[in-house]
C-alpha cells in the first residue's frame, strides 16, 4: 500500500510543475509494489509524469523560464514566462508586473535589438518594435492542478525580470533559446545584473529537475562556479541565442512594427552617361518622439553620401527636414567628392523613364554640376 505521505509528496510536487521531483518519488521512495491497482499507478503516473515534463521544458519563441520559492513550504519551483501579443489558449494565467517593471523590460530590450541590428545590418533601423502590444504569462503547465495558480500568485521580488526579458526579446526576433536555462537576475534600466534572494533553494530545484546547475543563468555577483553567470543582458543573449548574427540578418526584414532602411544602386545620368549613386530610403511614418534616434541612425551612415566619386542622388527621405539635417552633418558636408541631390519626383518625364533630382550641394566651383542645377536619370537596366 503506498502511504498518503509519499502520495502527497507526488501529488505536491506535480502540482507545483516539479515532474523530475515526483517523477524520482516514485522511482525510488516507493516500496516494492505487490498490489496491481499500486503496480498500475505508478507505471501510469511515471508515464504521465515524463509526457508532462517534456511538454513544460519544449522550447517556445516567446517563453523563457525562471525559479521561484513557494512561501508556504519554502519548495523551489520553475516557472515560464511567455510574452504574447495574442493570447490564443486558457492555459496562460495573466502575469501582473507593475509599471516600473514594464518599463525597465521595455528599456533592457530595447536597447539590446538596437544594438544587434545596428551591429549585424545597420542600414536598417527599426524605431517601433511594437512591444507595448505584448503582455505577459506564466503557461500552465500541462498535468498540474489547481494549486498551481495559487503558487503563481504569490511569487513575489524581482528576480523574475531577467527571464521576462529573455521572454520579451526571443518573441520579437522571432527565435527561441537554444535549450532550457532557467533566468533568475534582477535586471535595471542600464542592463546590468543583480543577485537575488534564495538563490540555494532555486538552485537546488534546477539540479533536481534539470540535473545541471549550469543551466541556471544568474548576476556574476554570485560566488558561485557551478552556475552560469553574467554581468549584463547582452552578454546572456549572446549565451543562449547561438547563431544570432545570421538569424537577425535573414529576418531583419520581418521584424519590428515600423522601420527605415536604404538600399545603394548604380543608376545613369542622362545628360552625360556617366554613373552614380542612388541611396534609396524606404520608412514608415517616422512620430515625432523618434527624430533624434533616426538622426543617429542617418549619421552613423554618413559614410554612403559623400564618397561617391560620380556623385549621389537621395531618395524616399521624409519629412523633408532630414534631408538638410543630414547634408549639414560634417562627414557629409567636408566629404563631397562631386555632388549631392536631390530627388524630385514632380518633374519625372515618366513616358521615357526618366528620373529628376536637384543638386543641393557640390565640392567646390567649377565641377560638373552647381547647386540647384536639375539632372535626370534612369536604372541601368531601362537605358
């Protein structure tokens, strides 16, 4: 006869998500079973158990887990994290983080997809990321029970911040983690990493699910070498999300809500067959809020306008006021090999494929062109 004790413990565990732990009750806790009902309860339930637990820790884009302590009975348990901009199933229970959290989460993130866009396709810059649209969860794991909201609502701190933010960047890059680390790390609005509090009891609850400590990801700040420790939330991406550079390149063009890029072209003038430059932008509605990133984004650039030996014509620049922002930008201003222009839509001559643009700054007297002078042009491929 199993004893209500070892039943409880089962019952404790797997409703708290702790399948290995129950799991391990029944592999080693029960006697030898002689009762068939016994016999079948524990074959079905370790059964069950190895079902539920390879469901919980599947890797999801989105979700990301962290460690928590039941305060009733000071048991560790791992909890997930997902950041949804639609909620499509009832097993996510709404996850209620305070302003002040959403707005570091918000600030973390952020900043760290600026940095790896700037950093691996920096013609494009994405000024909406469209994470005010995503709320966030805990997912039921599947085989828990009714206790298991009652565990969520009391998890209490900040430690959780480092796993919504993992959360929150796997969603809008579109990519999951590589395997399942377990995130416990106060973050703050500069990206840096703090320790927490019952770090021995959330580790311990790793080791006996997972069965390696290194997958919990915590602050340097922890003296700890069985762990995996970091100073900063770029520094964790960089860890769990293996092939990133590639990732962000294939899917720049998928990501984000609203963003500015640029292609470079040779195109041919008219008048004289010699070619040049077109820099062609693309963007959205730029919001006001916005101007002084975009601005950064145009000068860390510079370098496409001004180093053309046959000139340069912009194009798909608005509002108009960018356009004297950048050509007053010193690397553009002091670097103008032959001319900058201008494009001019209004007086294309469409029926033979002719573009215009106006000139609006040149090297010195004397070249080619001078200011305000109008040219036309076409693609190579319609002369």
């Amino acid at each position: 006869m199993i004893s209500q004790d070892l039943l409880f413990q089962i019952k404790n565990n797997q409703d708290a998500g702790n399948f290995k732990s129950a799991h391990t009750i029944c592999e080693r806790k029960l006697p030898e079973l002689t009762d068939i009902s016994d016999i079948s309860f524990k074959e079905r339930k370790i059964k069950n158990l190895d079902i539920f637990y390879k469901d919980k820790y599947s890797n999801k884009i989105g979700e990301s887990f962290s460690p928590a302590v039941i305060n009733s009975n000071l048991m560790g348990m791992i909890f997930n994290i997902s950041a949804l901009d639609v909620l499509s199933q009832d097993s996510y229970i709404p996850f209620d983080i305070s302003k002040a959290n959403k707005k570091t989460i918000y600030t973390v993130v952020k900043n760290a997809l600026n940095h790896y866009v700037e950093k691996y396709a920096p013609h494009i810059f994405i000024y909406d990321w469209g994470m005010e649209n995503y709320n966030f969860y805990i997912r039921k794991p599947l085989g828990t029970g009714e206790d298991y909201n009652n565990y969520i609502k009391n998890i209490s701190g900040n430690s959780f911040l480092l796993s919504a933010c993992v959360s929150l960047f796997s969603a809008l890059i579109k990519k999951s983690i590589d395997k399942p680390h377990i995130f416990s790390a106060v973050v703050d609005n500069s990206s840096s990493l703090f320790a927490i509090d019952s770090f021995d009891i959330k580790k311990q609850i790793i080791i006996d699910e997972l069965k390696d400590a290194k997958l919990m990801v915590v602050s340097s700040k922890h003296d700890d070498k069985k762990v995996t420790k970091f100073n900063d939330f770029i520094e964790v991406c960089n860890h769990i999300l293996p092939n990133l550079e590639s990732h962000i390149k294939d899917q720049i063009l998928g990501l984000g809500k609203q963003k500015i890029s640029y292609s470079v072209t040779e195109v041919e003038l008219v008048d004289n067959n010699l070619k040049t430059t077109l820099v062609e932008y693309n963007h959205d509605a730029i919001p006001l809020r916005e101007i002084k990133e975009v601005n950064k984004y145009f000068f860390r650039n510079t370098d496409i306008f001004g180093k053309q030996i046959n000139g340069v014509i912009i194009s798909g620049i608005k509002p108009n006021y960018y356009l004297p922002t950048i050509c007053l930008h010193g690397n553009v201003k002091n670097g103008i090999v032959n001319f900058i222009a201008s494009r001019n839509t209004n007086d294309d001559i469409k029926e033979e494929n002719k573009k215009c643009a106006v000139v609006i700054g040149v090297k010195s007297s004397g070249g080619t062109y001078e200011v305000g002078d109008i040219i036309y042009y076409r693609s190579i491929k319609e002369k």
